[in-house]
C-alpha cells in the first residue's frame, strides 16, 4: 500500500493470479501486423513490431471518411481497421470497404484482434464488448466501481490480463481514480453485471483526485498521478515510488522500468522528467507550453533514446534524457517508430526521421496527416481530416 493508493475491498485476499506467458511478455512491442491501442503498446512507446523497408511508398487503396471526418487514432488487426475520431469509430475491411460504426464515447479502445472484438469504455461506467465487424454489442461489462466512473485507460498484459483504470465523472463531490486488473476468462458468457466472464485480481483507488495515467513495464502497471510515480507488480503491490508534484500530461515506459513523463507543474509549465523506479529524475527539461494541443506520450527506441512531438518541433533524447538535436515540423505532429529505428512522422506529409535527424519524403500526401502512422503486415495505414489510406512501399 501507498500514500498515494489504498487497496480496494473488493479484491482484498485474492490469490496470487496465474500468468504463465508472465517470461514472454514485453509491453514495450507491439504484436506483429497490429496496432492494437492507440499508443501502439502496453507501455505507450509509440512502437511497431515491424521494420522499414522501403523509401517511397504509394496508396494502394484510399476511403473517403464522410461524417467520420477528423480522425485522431488508427487500430489495426484480425484484418481490420478501426478509426477513432470525434464522431466515433468506424470499422473498414482491409480493402477499404466500410463495414460498421460504433457511437463514440470516449478514446480508450482495445482491439482483440483474435476476436476480433473492440473493447470500449461503457456509456455508463465498465466495459463493452463489441463483436467486429458487424460491430454488434456483445456484453457489457460492470467492474467494482461503475456507477459513477469512466473508463480513461485500458492496457492488455499478458495472458488476457486487462489493467483498467477509471476515473470519477466530474460532476463535483469527492474525485477519486481507480485502476484494476482484471483477467477476461469467458467471452461466450459474459453477462451485464459485476465482473461476469472476469476473474478479478487487484485492485487500488486514489481519493485525492482522478488523475491517474498508466503504462505497463514487466514487473507490472506504472502509475503517475500528480502526487508521483508508483511501480507496482501484477497483483497492484508497490515495488517502488518517487514523489513529486507534476499532474500528469502524457507518460511511457522503456524496458528497463524508467517513466519518460510530460507533466504539468502549478504554475501550468510542461516538464519533461525521465525517471527510474524509485529514484531522482535524470532529467528535468522545461517545456513550450502546448495550449490546444494533444500531445502524445514520449516514442521511445528499443536503445532508450526517444522522441517528443510538440507543435512546431520534434525533440531527441538520449538514453539519459539530454537533447541530442531538435527540428521543425507542422502545427500538429504526429509520430510511430518502427523496429529498426526510424521515426515515422505524420506531417504535411509522410517522412521517415534516422537518429541524426534526416528526414526522407516517403509520401506527398494530399492534405495534413491527422494520425500517427500504423506499420502492420508491411503496409502504412495513415488518415487526413477527409481520407484514410493504406500505402505500400516502391
């Protein structure tokens, strides 16, 4: 237990849970031929399974988005494409056909490519499950806690491991945020309800307010709140802490468990910190602040070296936090890397960005990219406000 988090009663004296793919799991990766969170994996590192091999690339297919304009995030996977924007989600064959559409609720998604399902926040607080790609509702899903929280992040760990964090809906009172680790065991038999088809694991809440952002390291879920950072291991216990006083913006987690976090101090100033489990930041970097702007969490190299995308520039750390350079780029970057290396950077067009700072034209695309570039099964899925394509290399 932590100053910060107290254990839910739920879940007090439950058993240890059984993970055997516990040794094969890295959440800094994502699977190979799918994008499956908008950040692109468990730890938000912005990262593909995939390399790049080509130096231009052209569409193969392009699909007008209609009234599913302004997308902001692309989900790939199980044959599917999934777009996420202010009107909702829509679903598209992998030959560009629309197939359904999802109400919007909020941004956490999860794609189930071997479903394939979607799992949403609910309307109401807890989970949906949506069958894809007819995009029929499947469940829904109540956890401890539904009445008045909405789910604001879900991260999949191994062996069907769901960490879920919620947070109070603001409609004053006291705040609080709650994050859970759930494993899904039956989807054939899911019913509305408290926990059917999961098994519950762990549990904690925070009662000073709602913020709370997660990532997921080896050991376990990474959590920062405006309090600190706390490390925990796969049943929520604290293996480790360092307190600050920074609200979260923005955070990922490299392979060796060190936070690369944006935050936001009282004075509304942006900081960058880099800090490993339990110790003092390496690095403290003050930042431009980014009214308006959607910032998205650090895009980390499997070398520990990452990049931030801010309006107007592109910023490269070392694995110790310094800056090695920085160049300009459009109003609204946005940014995935790829296996070996390169920066995939959504601009006016499509560029690829080496370590140096060289940027190579992939693409001349026909308006601004609004969202990060998807690598998966060799293709680059990739949208402006009025069009999604997929692309593939000369």
């Amino acid at each position: 237990m932590t100053s910060q988090f107290r254990p839910l009663s739920t879940y007090k004296n439950l058993p240890a849970p059984s993970l055997p793919g516990l040794g094969a799991f890295d959440p800094t990766v994502a699977p190979k031929g799918s994008w499956v969170l908008a950040d692109g994996t468990a730890a938000r590192t912005g990262r593909a399974a995939e390399p790049l091999l080509h130096d231009r690339w052209s569409p193969v297919w392009r699909a007008p988005l209609g009234e599913w304009s302004h997308p902001t995030g692309i989900l790939v996977g199980g044959g599917l494409i999934v777009t996420q924007g202010p009107s909702g989600r829509r679903i598209w064959s992998g030959h560009g056909q629309a197939l359904s559409q999802i109400p919007f609720r909020t941004r956490t998604a999860w794609l189930d490519a071997k479903g394939p399902r979607l799992l949403t926040d609910g309307p109401e607080g807890g989970l949906y499950s949506y069958r894809l790609p007819k995009s029929s509702v499947e469940c829904s899903i109540a956890l401890s806690l539904p009445s008045d929280h909405l789910t604001a992040h879900l991260l999949p760990g191994p062996d069907d491991l769901l960490c879920v964090v919620t947070r109070k809906r603001s409609l004053g009172g006291h705040d609080d945020a709650v994050v859970e680790l759930v494993k899904m065991t039956d989807w054939a038999h899911v019913r509305s309800g408290s926990l059917y088809g999961m098994e519950p694991v762990a549990g904690i809440i925070r009662e000073a307010d709602s913020f709370a952002d997660a990532a997921l390291a080896n050991s376990g879920p990474v959590l920062a709140t405006p309090d600190g950072i706390v490390w925990c291991d796969w049943q929520l216990g604290t293996l480790a802490e360092h307190h600050h006083a920074l609200k979260p913006v923005v955070m990922s987690v490299d392979s060796a468990s060190r936070v690369l976090l944006v935050g936001e101090d009282e004075r509304l100033n942006l900081h960058f910190v880099l800090v490993p489990p339990g110790d003092a930041p390496l690095v403290d970097l003050p930042l431009p602040k980014a009214k308006g702007f959607d910032l998205q969490p650090p895009l980390i190299l499997a070398d520990g070296a990452a990049y931030l995308l801010q309006p107007g520039q592109l910023l490269s750390f070392d694995a110790a936090g310094a800056v090695r350079w920085h160049i300009s780029c459009g109003s609204c970057p946005r940014g995935s890397l790829t296996s070996n290396g390169l920066l995939l950077l959504a601009d006016a067009h499509l560029l690829a960005v080496d370590e140096t700072g060289q940027a190579t034209l992939l693409w001349t695309a026909p308006a601004p990219l609004t969202t990060p570039p998807v690598l998966a099964h060799g293709h680059i899925f990739v949208a402006t406000a009025d069009e999604l394509f997929m692309l593939r290399g000369a």
